[in-house]
C-alpha cells in the first residue's frame, strides 16, 4: 500500500463529491426527498432557496466542490500528522523518562562516563 499524500487525498475527495453530487440528484428517483447540496450552500448568499442553474446556485456548487475536494481532504492529512505528532510525543515522554535516569547513573555531573 501506497502512502497517502496530498495529491492522492485531493484526488480521493474529488471523485467522492462527483460520486456524492450524482447521488443526492438521483435521490428522488430512488424514493428519497430532493437533495439539492448547491440550492442549500448558494442559500446563504440569497435570499431563500437558490434556484437551480442561478448565480447564487453555483456559487453553492463551487463551495461544494471546494470543500468535498481541497478544504475535507487536506484536514485528514493535517489530523493524521497532527495524531502521529502527539501519539509519538507521548511515547518519546514515556521512553525518554527511562532513558534519561539511565544516563544519569552512567555519567558524571559533567557528562564523562563513570565505570
């Protein structure tokens, strides 16, 4: 298995918003209500519900798109660092504490080895 980078995360989140878009439109074909992610994002800069195919609609689309491909994916990567930091904090707190009392009994006050 690959490592995962920003490039494939990027990638990864594009295909999911294509692949999410296509289902919420599909929805009332399958007997679910009418999903229109880009009516309710383009919402907040009209007033009401943003017609399909208007400015304030693709303005909504554009959010979508930008969140579900650049702005979600990349928090993954900065979480999974940001995990990885803190879990190998914790362990380096851990062992260094060992490794530190062990030091000190082998060496002097000015780090010289003591036998």
């Amino acid at each position: 298995m690959e490592r995962p980078t920003a490039t494939r995360a990027i990638l990864a989140g594009f295909v999911a918003t294509v692949g999410m878009g296509v289902l919420t439109y599909a929805a009332p074909m399958m007997g679910m209500p009418k999903m229109d992610v880009a009516a309710m994002l383009g919402s907040m800069a009209s007033q009401g519900m943003a017609a399909p195919g208007s400015g304030a609609w693709w303005m909504g689309m554009l959010a979508h798109v930008i969140n579900g491909t650049i702005i979600f994916p990349l928090m993954g990567v900065i979480g999974s660092l940001i995990g990885h930091a803190a879990y190998g904090a914790l362990l380096g707190g851990i062992a260094g504490t060992g490794v530190v009392r062990a030091s000190r009994a082998t060496s002097g006050p000015h780090g010289e080895i003591v036998r």
